[in-house]
C-alpha cells in the first residue's frame, strides 16, 4: 500500500512540474506576452481597463519607473515578428520612442 501511495504521489509530482514548465516563459527564446498583464503595464495606462494609454511625459515617467529588466523585456516582444499588426502596435510605439 505504501509503495502505490508513493508511486500515486511522485506521479502527481512530475505531472504538476510538466504542467508548470509547458505554461513558463522561463525559455530563452520565447516571449511572454506583457499586453494583458496588469501587474506589468497597467502603470503605462491612464484606467483600471487598461484602454487608454498614457502619453507623453506621464507615460516617460510610468516607462522610466518600471525596472531595466522588465523595460528589456517588453522591448523585446515590441520587437518580436508575431506582434506586427495586432493592438499591442500603439503600446510598441510609445515603448520605442523611450
């Protein structure tokens, strides 16, 4: 019986880290959409809704307060292929200006 529940229990272990890796953009080469996360540019908008963009030197000083780190970040999907033509273009316009 305790050699079923171990067994029973290592699998849920391994299923759970397979799981967590698969949506984790802990990989190099991939990029984390940042356009619907609030915790990482809400500061960029001027509502809770996050439809209206800051513009000028409030969106400089909201731009300038986030970290390098996630500054690098966001300009790299700004730059990514798969964002040309879609509503993160504004978002990228105002970021590369910066």
């Amino acid at each position: 019986m305790k050699l079923i529940t171990a067994a029973a229990l290592s699998l849920a272990m391994m299923t759970g880290a397979a799981l967590a890796q698969a949506t984790s953009s802990n990989n190099p080469g991939e990029t984390k959409d940042f356009w619907s996360d609030k915790a990482m540019v809400g500061a960029l908008y001027t509502d809770d809704s996050m439809t209206t963009l800051r513009t000028g030197d409030d969106f400089k000083a909201a731009w300038t307060a986030m970290t390098p780190d996630s500054q690098a970040a966001m300009k790299k999907q700004c730059e990514a292929e798969d964002n040309r033509g879609t509503n993160a273009e504004a978002i990228c316009s105002q970021i590369m200006t910066n």
